[in-house]
C-alpha cells in the first residue's frame, strides 16, 4: 500500500431518490468525487443482506449482495421495470433510511422485475448459480424462511430442514423452485452491478476497502448449512456466544450474540470455509479489513443467556494457523487489521507476524503525550490513520463531547482551538501522518456533527440510517480535499 489517502462511506449512505445508497448512479458520482480529490480508496462497510438491527455486521449471508442496494434505474434499463414503478419508489431525499418501509416495499418490486426475465437474461441467471455454488443454499434458505413465516431456521417446525437432511432438501428446491430462481436472480443482478461499479472506481485509480466482519449471524444461510463449522448443540442453538468485554464504547460491554467458531474443526480441514470466505470478498473489495482482529488471539466467550457481555471469558483464538493460510492462499490481497479494542502485547505480535496494517484513530488519541494514537508515536508507516471509524463520532460530534482535558489536549496538540479549526486540524494531522494510508469519515469533509454519525455501538435501534446530502459532494470540496492530499503527499 502505498502513501495514499481515501474517504468511508457506506453504499448505503450515498444520496438518491429510492430511500437508500444504491450502486447506480450515485455511486459512480462519488467515485469520480474521489478521483477528483485526489483520492485512492474507498472504504466500504460489509454489503451484504442485513438482518438484526439493519446491521451489515449481522448478515444472513457472507456470501450474498444486500438486495436494497440494487440499482433500480439499472433494471429499467434492462426493461425490467417501467418508468411508472420507478415512480412509484422515489421517496422525498435528504431523510434517514426507513427499513422497515424498504423491507416492506422493494421485494415485491424485484418479483416484478423477475417476471419479466427473458430467455437470455434468465440463462445468466442460472449460469451465475452454477458458478457460485452458494447461491443454491442461501436461495434455498430465504425461499424457506418465507415459508416458515421468517422464522429463524432453528425455529422451523420441520426438523429435516432445520438438520439440512438431503432428501428434505431436494423436495423442497422443487416445491420452492420459483422463489429459488427469484433470489438467485436478485443476487445476479448485485453482482453485476457491483462489477460495473467496481470496473468503473478501478478505472479511475479508485480502489475498494470492504470489511470482513469476524463473526455471521446465527440465523443465516452460512450456520444453517455448515452447523460443523461452529460450537452449536444438537438442535443448533449455541452454548456460548460472541461479544466483547466492557471497554471505550461500553460500560457493560457488548453482547453481540454471534455463534463462535468451532476452530479446532475448522484447523483439521484447513480452514476451507474461510477460503471460500475469502475467495467471495476478494471478488467484491481490492482491500479487505478483518474485523476484530483481537479475536484472532484471543476472543471473548460468553454464556448464552447471560444478560451482559460482563459474563463473559477469553479463550484461544486460531493465530497464525488460520492467518498463515490467508495470507499464502491470497498474497495478492491487501488486508487492514482492525486492532482496536483492548489489546495485549500478543496481539500486536500477532498483527507484526502476519504482517498486516493495523488501524490508528485519532479520535482515541488525546488522552496525553504518550498515547499510542497519535502520529509522533507510530512505530511504522505500516499503518492505517484514521480521524474516526464508523463506530465513532464524527470529528465534530467528538470535539463536541470530550472531556475539558481531552479537548485541551487536542487543542495544544494540533495547534488549534474550537471545534471548526479542531476539525480541519484533525485532518491535516491524519494526512501529514507517516501512515501508508489516510481515511477519514466524509462526514469529517462535509463537517458534520454528530447527526452524522453511522453507528453508537451497543445501542441497538437507530443506528445505519444517515444519508449524505444531494450535492454534498461537489466540486468545491472534491478542490479542497485534493489540495490538502497534495500538500501531503498522499494524490
């Protein structure tokens, strides 16, 4: 990774009329913006479907595209529906994304895209299943949680088709075969929308980071047709659970619910599900961040049914077994590891034996001369800087709620005083870093404050919903942001 610059922002935060980000035209628009302000990478959230919380770190797939993400002036193009239903979706633009009125209204407007599928089109369709074999499974598993009134797949009355029995299955791809072929065809059509959006940002000198997160969901297609992987009982339900311990984001820490993997399995088959795990992401992202990189040494177990991430114990992660098969499989693929959270000397041992990146967010880093954060202490340009993550506040919404010692401290430190100078100084810090790479959030360009932000980890509703400003990202700023990368060193 060379000394470069770039800017996160969710595809679900770009503007447009349909009620979220989509990967059409949108998101072309911003590509150039990048290219514009001179800058190399766009770092992206995970994109798959989302599920509790309308997180995408708790997906029902790690393979899958998010279908609300699909481009729907893309399929009026493809004469797979009319001007008239595109009408119908617009939304009035600038609100927070409405999920619930998205759950409820695009499937039926796919269906009627996927009633019009024409001999060719339908045939890409199947051409596409038959080279992703995890399509099958995960069209399967939506067609039958639809049929089980989105039940989780442990809640299905049917024991076979909760214990994946083959004959129960082959009866039910036939009796299901059309709501098969309909999400089989919604994935066809993400993926190659995110390959023209892909082709198009790469053509600009634009590269993609996108996030692995460390765990699935539980009800997902990926635990329901591979149980073995993970630590579950004979009915499916785990024992214990993901999370992390309290720490800077929570008091009681985080319950995040996540079955854990089962790595002693995992390590006698050579880690095959990560593997194809990893062979889907690089398909996806030219850079991919491993969330949670502490739980690669050691991650914390906790009792299900515990009432807070407080229960909870560190047990042994896979290390080098698994990271040494990543990083030999793939050599071709930047990773970023995201050390954040409570580390240990082991973890950066870990991180430095890799040989990955790890993260540096300013944000964290006004606690005193000596913190780690700031950029007189990083001890390799093999870094990432960061002014904040998704997790985080915008720069704005930090200033606006650190503590008098924190804010002097980042006033002597960045020769600046108020918020607006303390932000514009925050990113000259970030870019004037030795880091390889600079990120900041654009809400910390576009000078947002905190009803900007994307997500308050721990708090379970109203996260995932903000939406940039039609026009936000305009020439102006795109001028400004290059010439501050160019100062630096970073275009």
């Amino acid at each position: 990774m060379e000394r470069s610059a770039g800017i996160l922002l969710p595809v679900f935060s770009l503007p447009g009329p349909y009620g979220i980000g989509s990967l059409g035209r949108e998101a072309r628009a911003f590509a150039e913006f990048l290219h514009n302000a001179g800058q190399r990478w766009w770092q992206v959230l995970p994109v798959g479907p989302t599920g509790a919380g309308n997180s995408p770190y708790t997906s029902e797939s790690t393979f899958a595209g998010n279908p609300l993400l699909i481009d729907l002036e893309d399929l009026r193009d493809r004469g797979l529906l009319t001007e008239a239903e595109l009408s119908a979706a617009r939304v009035p633009e600038g609100a927070p994304i409405d999920y619930a009125a998205l759950y409820e209204s695009r499937e039926p407007l796919l269906r009627r895209a996927f009633s019009r599928l024409d001999g060719a089109e339908a045939q890409s369709v199947r051409d596409f299943a038959a080279a992703n074999p995890w399509l099958g499974e995960y069209a399967l598993y939506r067609a039958l949680k639809a049929r089980f009134d989105q039940a989780a797949w442990f809640d299905w009355p049917d024991k076979a088709l909760r214990d994946h029995d083959p004959a129960a299955l082959e009866a039910a791809r036939r009796e299901l075969a059309e709501d098969i072929a309909f999400h089989e065809a919604v994935q066809f059509w993400f993926f190659s929308q995110w390959k023209a959006l892909k082709d198009h940002a790469n053509g600009l000198g634009v590269q993609i980071i996108g996030d692995l997160p460390i765990y699935v969901s539980l009800d997902s297609a990926d635990v329901w047709s591979e149980r073995k992987e993970f630590l579950l009982d004979e009915t499916g339900r785990p024992s214990r659970v993901a999370g992390v311990p309290p720490d800077y984001f929570s008091a009681e820490g985080q319950l995040w619910g996540n079955p854990l993997y089962d790595w002693a399995a995992q390590k006698r088959d050579g880690f095959g599900w990560w593997i194809r795990r990893v062979e889907g992401a690089s398909r996806l992202f030219d850079a991919i961040r491993i969330d949670h990189f502490r739980a690669f040494e050691r991650y914390w177990s906790i009792p299900a049914g515990a009432e807070t991430a407080k229960e909870g114990q560190w047990e042994l992660g896979p290390g080098m077994d698994l990271l040494r098969v990543l990083t030999g499989w793939f050599p071709h693929i930047t990773y970023i590891a995201e050390d954040l959270g409570l580390l240990t000397p082991e973890v950066h041992q870990l991180r430095e034996a890799a040989g990955l990146p790890g993260m540096k967010v300013l944000e964290f880093a006004f606690s005193g001369p000596g913190n780690d954060y700031l950029p007189h202490n990083y001890g390799s340009r093999r870094c990432v800087c960061y002014t904040g993550t998704h997790d985080n506040d915008t720069a704005l919404g930090w200033y606006d709620h650190a503590g008098e010692a924190e804010r002097a401290f980042a006033g002597r430190y960045l020769g600046a005083s108020g918020r607006e100078n303390v932000r514009q100084a925050l990113l000259r810090c970030g870019m004037g870093s030795t880091a390889e790479l600079f990120v900041a959030q654009m809400q910390d360009h576009l000078a947002l404050g905190s009803e900007g932000r994307i997500n308050v980890p721990g708090v379970a509703a109203g996260n995932w919903r903000w939406r940039m400003a039609p026009g936000a990202a305009a020439a102006g700023l795109a001028a400004d942001i290059r010439r501050l990368t160019e100062v630096y060193g970073r275009c």
